[in-house]
C-alpha cells in the first residue's frame, strides 16, 4: 500500500532526497518549504506530488499546511520534520536573539508541525513520524552549543512523545545524521554568531573551522532518503537511527565514555540517597 508523506524542508539536502526516495518507491509526497520555487526546482513535478507552502517557525502555516496536505490526498502516513539550519559560534558569541531565532525553526518548529499532525494521525490509529536530528543532538561539538541545545530537544521530545502516541498506533523514530552533503554549512545558509570575543579570537574563527567541511561530507543524502523509505516501511523500526558510519563510531565512543564515568562516580551517585 501505498503513504502519504509529509516533509519539511524539502527543497534540497535530506528533504529533497527523501521525497526522491519516496516518490520513487511509488508513494506521494507533499513537500513543503518556505521557497516554493526552490522546492520545484528540485523535485519534478507529479500527480503524486503537491507543494505546499510552510514556514514551520509558525504555528498557524503548520496547521494551514496540514489541512492542505489532507485536502490533496486524505491522510498523511509519515511525517519527515527535517527543516532546519546552522547556528555556529562561541555560546558567548552568540547573541539572544540569534539563539532564539534557531530555536525557533529547529526546536518550535517540529513541535508545530508534530501537533498538527499528530491529530490526524491519531485519527488514523496509524503513522509514523521521523524527527531529523543531528550527531550533534547526541554528542556535543565546539561552536555548536545553540544548534546542539535544538537538537538534543528534538532527541528527547521523540522518545517523550514516541510513548504518549504508541497506543494509537503512532511511531515515532529519531534519526541523527553525522556529515552528510547538504546545503547546512553552505556560505549562503549557515549563519555565525555576529560578536566577537578577544579571548577566543586564538582559537580561529568558528566560520574558518567549519566551511571548510561544505561539500566535502561522506554521507550522501540520496541514500538517506533511500533508507528513511525502508524504515518507514518496518513492522518494527529504530526509535533512534544513526545515519552514517561517522555517526555510529562517535556514538559509540561517546556512550562507552559515559558508561566509564558512571562507573567512576557510582559510588558517589549512591551516597546521594536518603532514607523516606
């Protein structure tokens, strides 16, 4: 049988390549992104495709959206919230309002898009919702502590919510990509803190560091789209899906670090109980 997908941001990166990937394992797609033009541009046109117009940062476009979604094909079976973009630089650097703004589209806006849809499908008694994250949503990474704060939500939102919504039949999987080729730290998309700090100036610049990663990534996002198809096709799928060798290896190392540290301060961890 055939789904409906809804995707955010799917006029390039992951978001175009899933919509690839859905459409051409013969699903429909209704694709959506603040640029409508750019969404066109990347994904051909079709009967099983609509475009639909969605600023996620705004709850009122999701709910707008939603309804679009169900008046062009009658159900949304999978949800891919994949729009997003980078926030890089010292935290100090960081101004409030540059914080705010990436919270706003990275964190608020997949829990806009999550309570418009979970309605319906909750109605269905079925779906699937998959929650793009970040290895940076598990493991922290200099000059990326707003991006990171979004992403771990986003991480700890879906195994809350996976709990709430799987008596209705709801799945909900959170997938954390490692470096794969997208636009995310392009020059025209990814954003850097606009202060500077002498006292990190040493260090070289956030934007130096990280650019020079753009267009040079391992992971290939035709086979991400390829993969998010087959999950979404599972009887039983991952709850959290690392995607790409990189991802897997430092969370590895990540968690085994962690299990050693809790084994050094266990005792002390203990000593913190009290009787009632």
């Amino acid at each position: 049988m055939s789904k409906v997908w809804f995707i955010t941001g799917a006029g390039s990166g992951i978001g175009a390549a899933t919509a690839r990937a859905a459409l051409g394992a013969g699903d429909r797609v209704v694709a959506t992104g603040r640029n409508l033009d750019k969404i066109s541009n990347a994904l051909r046109a079709s009967d099983r495709l609509a475009v639909v117009q969605l600023d996620v940062a705004d709850a009122i476009q999701a709910k707008a959206a939603v309804d679009k979604a169900m008046a062009a094909f009658g159900r949304i079976d999978v949800l891919v919230n994949n729009a997003g973009y980078s926030l890089l630089g010292n935290f100090e650097e960081l101004t409030t309002a540059e914080i705010d703004g990436l919270i706003s589209t990275n964190l608020h806006g997949v829990v806009h898009v999550m309570r418009a849809v979970i309605p319906v499908m909750r109605k269905q008694r079925s779906g699937h919702i998959i929650n793009v994250s970040s290895l940076a949503g598990i493991i922290g990474f200099k000059h990326c502590g707003a991006y990171s704060a979004a992403k771990f939500a986003v991480e700890g939102l879906s195994q809350s919510v996976a709990q709430e919504v799987a008596q209705f039949g709801i799945i909900v999987t959170a997938v954390a990509p490692g470096f794969f080729r997208t636009d995310l730290l392009d020059d025209r998309n990814a954003r850097y803190g606009s202060s500077t700090i002498d006292d990190y100036a040493a260090e070289g610049s956030a934007k130096a560091m990280w650019s020079g990663y753009n267009g040079k990534q391992q992971g290939d996002p035709a086979k991400l789209g390829e993969a998010l198809v087959k999950i979404a096709g599972m009887d039983n799928p991952p709850k959290q899906f690392l995607a790409g060798s990189d991802a897997v290896t430092a969370t590895r190392a990540a968690l085994e670090a962690r299990l050693e540290e809790i084994r050094a301060f266990e005792d002390l961890s203990n000593s913190t109980d009290g009787s009632f």
